[in-house]
C-alpha cells in the first residue's frame, strides 16, 4: 500500500509539473507572440514616421528651391540699381552733387542718366516672404548686396534732384555691415569711398550662389558663419533705420 501510495505521489507530481511546464511553456508562447505583435507595431510606426519625415523634407526642400529661385530672380531685377551703383563709382559724389545743387543742367544730365531707377527700385517685400525658406546665411548676403545698392540708389536720387547734404550718406552703416559679410575685406572697405563698394558686388553674388549650392546638397551651414550672419543681419537692421530716415529728408 505504502509503494502503491509513493507510486501514485510520484505520478501525481510528475502530472503536475507537466501541466505547470505546459502552462508555462503556453504563456512563454503567448508573450513572444505579443512580442512579436509588438514588433511589428513598432516597425510599421517607424515605417510611418519616416515617411512622414521624407514627406517632410521633400515639402521643406520643394520650399526651399522655389525661395532660392524668388531670391535670385530679385537680384536679376536689381540689375538697373546694379547700373546705377556701376556710374557712382566713376564719379566724385561730392563734387558732382555740389554741380547737381547748382546747375540745372547738371541735374538734367544725372536724372537721364538714373532715369531707370528711383528710391523705390530697392522693394524687398516678396523676398521677405520666402526668408523662412532661405539659409541664414544666404540671406545675410543678400541684406549686404541689396544694402549697396540701396546707398547708391539714395545717392543717385540727390544727384538727380540737387540734394546737396553728403552727410545724411556718410555710408557708416553701410560700412559696418559690409566689413560684418566680408571681414577679408575690411582694410578696402575702410579705405575706399562708398562709390567703389560696387566692386563688391560680383563677390557677394558668388557668395550668395555658394550658400545656395549648400542648401540643395543638404549641407548645413557651421556655427561660425551661422554667428556672422546673425551679427550681419542685426547690421543691416541698423542701416534699414538709418535709410527710412535719410529717404524722408530726401
């Protein structure tokens, strides 16, 4: 009786532990099942995330070629201001808007030459709109190109007109910002009159076409040229004032 009880015991355990070890063995199925359900939820969020992302970029750099295409083309339409910029920096703007003042035919003569521009030639507005789009950088140099031009534009104005006040142009500002965008040029820029600041431009241009080269490689811009352009564009804030103020004296 005592063998057939310890037989019995025996066998009742062994039951037990196969049911404990199926039971287990199940819920370790089940947990790699929800595991792999998991898994896979996991793939297809990362799946829809990075093609949200792709979608993303795709969207942000379509943005970003119609903004370089819109900054570009304004430089395009400021060739005439280019022009004017191009006559002040063959002439002596002191002496010849001393002549302006005095001789009416001396103002005939300058408002032909500068018939094709005016103090509203410089109008930024679109661009302004397409800025979100545009490196930091690239922008900067635009500020500095559109700023020559903008003194020469002012400058060509009181030629035309006989304004004879070189003071309200002095070209400070100016000078700040441009020494700001090309530091390798600061010894010319400190040197020269604002008339030759016109040489800088086809310089600019190259710079402006380089950062936009960046752009469209995906290339990021580094954090010192990010600094300088920051520092540039606070510059060129400066100078914005100083223009809104010489334009109503004007």
């Amino acid at each position: 009786a005592i063998l057939r009880s310890s037989t019995a015991g025996k066998r009742q355990s062994k039951m037990i532990a196969y049911t404990l070890n199926a039971e287990l063995t199940k819920k370790q199925e089940t947990l790699k099942a929800d595991l792999r359900l998991k898994e896979l939820q996991l793939e297809s969020l990362k799946a829809t995330a990075l093609n949200g992302i792709s979608k993303r970029q795709s969207v942000l750099f379509d943005k970003q070629v119609q903004a370089i295409e819109i900054l570009w083309s304004q430089v395009i339409d400021l060739l005439p201001a280019k022009g004017a910029a191009q006559n002040l920096a063959v002439i002596s703007f002191d002496s010849s808007l001393k002549l302006s003042s005095e001789d009416p035919k001396a103002r005939e003569m300058f408002e032909m030459i500068g018939s094709n521009v005016s103090l509203t030639s410089i109008d930024t507005k679109c661009t302004h709109k397409i800025r979100p789009f545009i490196s930091p950088v690239a922008w900067a140099y635009f500020i500095a190109y559109s700023s020559i031009l903008s003194h020469a534009i002012m400058k060509t104005h009181m030629l035309k007109k006989g304004l004879n006040f070189p003071d309200i142009v002095n070209g400070k500002n100016l000078r700040k910002v441009l020494i700001t965008a090309l530091p390798h040029r600061k010894e010319y820029i400190e040197k020269v009159d604002s008339g030759a600041y016109f040489h800088l431009l086809d310089e600019l241009e190259s710079l402006m076409l380089l950062s936009f080269n960046n752009t469209l490689k995906g290339e990021n811009e580094d954090k010192a040229a990010l600094l300088q352009a920051s520092e540039l564009i606070k510059a060129s804030e400066e100078l914005s004032n100083q223009d809104r103020a010489e334009q109503k004296n004007a």
